[in-house]
C-alpha cells in the first residue's frame, strides 16, 4: 500500500467520495469512482493509501486535487474560494485582498487569507456577512517567498504585520507563517491584529515561541452587550480578558479600538485604563483609532472630524494620565524602497484573467507578475486589454 499525504491536507470518507480540508477552513471533495480508477484505497486523517506504486498514485491523486479545487469552498463564509500557491499563476502583489501590499514604508502588510468570524458594524472591508463572491486563501510557502522578495528591497529593518482583510487567526499555518517571516534576514518585528476570539493558551505559546513580537488586539467594548453589538456576532469578551491576562507577561498587546460615534465613545477611558495594566516592552499599550467612512466599508455613522476626535482623547487624557494624540503611535514606520512598479495610471496593459475577483464584475488579471483587478469584463477568462485607472502602492486597477 502507499500512502500519499500532505502537509496541508486532512481527508474523511464519507458516502459519495472523500473530504479534503485544506488549511482547516477550506473544504474540497474527491468523488470515490476517480479514486477507484487510481486503485483500491483507504482514507486516513493524513493520507489516502492506494494498493499501487506510490509515484503512479501520488501523480494522479494530485491531478485529482487540481480539479477539485476547483471548487473550493471555504468554511469560514460558505463562499468559493480560490487557492493562490506557487504553480496556480496568480503573483502576490498587485491587490489589496491577499498576499503583500507595500505602501512605501518598512511595513509590509502580509495578508494570507480572506474570511472572518464576526461581522463588525464598522469594518472599513465588510468583512463576515457580506456580498462579495469568493474568498482567498495562500499558501504558506509561497507567501513567505514573496515576502522575503520585498523585504529584500528594503534599506530600514522591517515590520512585518499579518492584517488580512478577515480574521488571522483563522489561518491554521498562522504559527509558521510567524516562525518563517521572523525568520528573515532584515526583519524587525512581527505583529498580528486579530480580534482575540481564537486567541488560547497553546495558541498564544505557540506565537510567542515563534517570535511574535506584538497582538494588535480589536478590543471595542468592556461591556458585554455593546461588544455583542459592535461585532455582529456573541463576543466571548470574558474569554479574551482572560487570554490578554494571560499573553501580557509574555508579549506586547496593543489594545487598539475603533471609536463609532454613537456607539462606543463611553468606552474609551475603561479600554485606556485595561492598557495601563499591561506590561509592555517595546510598544505603546494602546492605539485608539477614529472610525473612518469607507466606500466599500460598514458606514453605521457619519465619521467624526479629527478635531473631534482630537478633543475627545484630550479629555481622557486628562482623566487617565495616558497620551493618547501625540504618542509615539507609528511604531518606528519611516518611508522605504518599494518593488518597481510595472505599470502607471492610465497605462494599456494586455493582461490574462485568472480568477473572479472578490466581488461580482470583478476579475483577476495578471501581467509582468502582477495582480490587475479589472472591472467591466465580459469575459471570465483569456487575454484582455486594460486601462490602469489605479496605480498607489503596486495596487493596480484597470477598466476594460
């Protein structure tokens, strides 16, 4: 018998076939008369046996896998999702979604998946309950690659901050994609902004031992009810108090609300006062931030100005003995070299589409290893012609 098995892979028999979940939260299927035509088999958690020699069923096992991930379904959302990994032809740069985005400093934002476990009212990307078509999810090894390529351009130690537009977390490789990254010659730090929920012992061990250097912890509420609210969903907020009493003798926490007018103002100094009890290192303990309005975003409220805001910190400050405006927040950000740009606004790019993009419209091209997000295609797939109505920060988007 040869047992053929995967890192990322864990399979279950079930009536009509085999359930693969890649990466814990992405679901795909292995119908059982394809199998039988490799050989006889037997699932294990691990693996499939087949009673043929192991290179005759490790090439068609992996065919068999191309295509049914094809219909990757993730877990998290219900939705399609596509596999972004080294031979699947989509680059890492180029959207916002999903792999690397530079913006010009020595902090690169390192985002391995989409998909998120609450629905927050203010989410800036609608994360959780949304209407956007498919979710994305890379792999490890492939993204580590692509990070270390940026970092290589970089004059300044970098920050490494895994900020995907969901839940981190949820990523079941989240460990090693710490380890790998921090790992990399010319990298500074590396942090994670996660809404606790998943946070546990093992789990923050685990992060700790793999060099994590600071939580970016989505702490809107210290009141039950008003933290139920703000998240869409039932917030275990006594279970995150007790994972942040737990993590703050072993790692820097940032506490780091988003203030909703309306909402959460009363909330500002208890949330300042928790951040005092913190024992942190080498980042400030608190981060508050102002709700802003964004197109694509939950907007519940209006945005309040930054005068506003400005006179509303003043006052807890005041309350609270913390600095709040005028701290040290940019966590030793400067301006940095970025990745050659291969493409200016207004440019005519002949690119090939490879993916439907998040939203429905909306498809993935690519062209001189780069991500296009186009609009206005009639078609889902092949060659197509673009305007790039968008360039900032190697985010491209183009119109056909």
């Amino acid at each position: 018998m040869a047992l053929v098995k995967f890192q990322d892979l864990r399979f279950r028999e079930v009536d009509d076939g085999v359930e693969v979940r890649l990466y814990q939260f992405f679901l795909a299927r292995l119908r059982r008369e394809d199998l039988e035509r490799i050989a006889s088999f037997k699932v294990v958690e691990e693996g499939i046996e087949f009673d043929c020699p192991e290179k005759r069923a490790e090439r068609r096992l992996v065919l068999l896998l191309d295509r049914a991930f094809v219909e990757l379904k993730s877990l998290i959302s219900g939705k399609k999702a596509i596999y972004v990994h080294r031979n699947s032809g989509i680059p890492l740069l180029g959207v916002n979604e999903f792999g690397i985005v530079d913006r010009g400093t020595n902090l690169i934002e390192v985002k391995p998946l989409t998909g998120c476990n609450l629905s927050c009212v203010y989410c800036s990307v609608s994360e959780g309950d949304n209407k956007k078509v498919v979710d994305f999810l890379v792999e490890e090894e492939y993204l580590v690659e692509g990070v270390e390529k940026v970092v290589g351009v970089k004059e300044h130690p970098v920050h490494i901050y895994i900020n995907p537009q969901g839940e981190p977390l949820l990523y079941s490789r989240i460990v090693d994609l710490v380890r790998d990254v921090k790992s990399l010659t010319n990298v500074d730090s590396v942090s994670v902004n996660t809404n606790g929920v998943l946070l546990s012992k093992k789990l923050i061990d685990g992060l700790v031992d793999a060099g994590l250097d600071k939580i970016n912890l989505s702490l809107n509420a210290m009141d039950k009810v008003l933290a139920d609210k703000i998240s869409g969903k039932v917030y275990p907020l006594d279970h995150v108090l007790k994972m942040v009493a737990y993590a703050k003798d072993k790692i820097d926490i940032v506490i780091a609300p988003t203030i909703i007018p309306g909402f959460n103002d009363d909330q500002v100094e208890t949330l300042v006062r928790l951040a005092k009890g913190l024992k942190n290192r080498r980042f400030p303990s608190i981060g508050v931030q102002n709700f802003l309005n964004y197109k694509r975003g939950r907007n519940p409220v209006k945005e309040r100005s930054f005068e506003e805001f400005d006179r509303m910190l003043a006052v807890v400050e005041k309350k609270t003995g913390v600095l709040l405006r005028k701290a040290d927040l940019s966590f030793e950000i400067v301006n940095d070299l970025s990745p050659e740009k291969p493409f200016r606004k207004n440019d005519l790019v002949e690119c090939e589409i490879v993916a439907q993009g998040r939203y429905s419209g909306e498809v993935i091209a690519v062209a001189k290893d780069r991500c296009i997000t186009v609009r206005g295609s009639s078609k889902s797939s092949g060659m197509i012609k673009v305007r790039i109505v968008r360039d900032k920060h190697n985010i491209f988007l183009g119109v056909v």
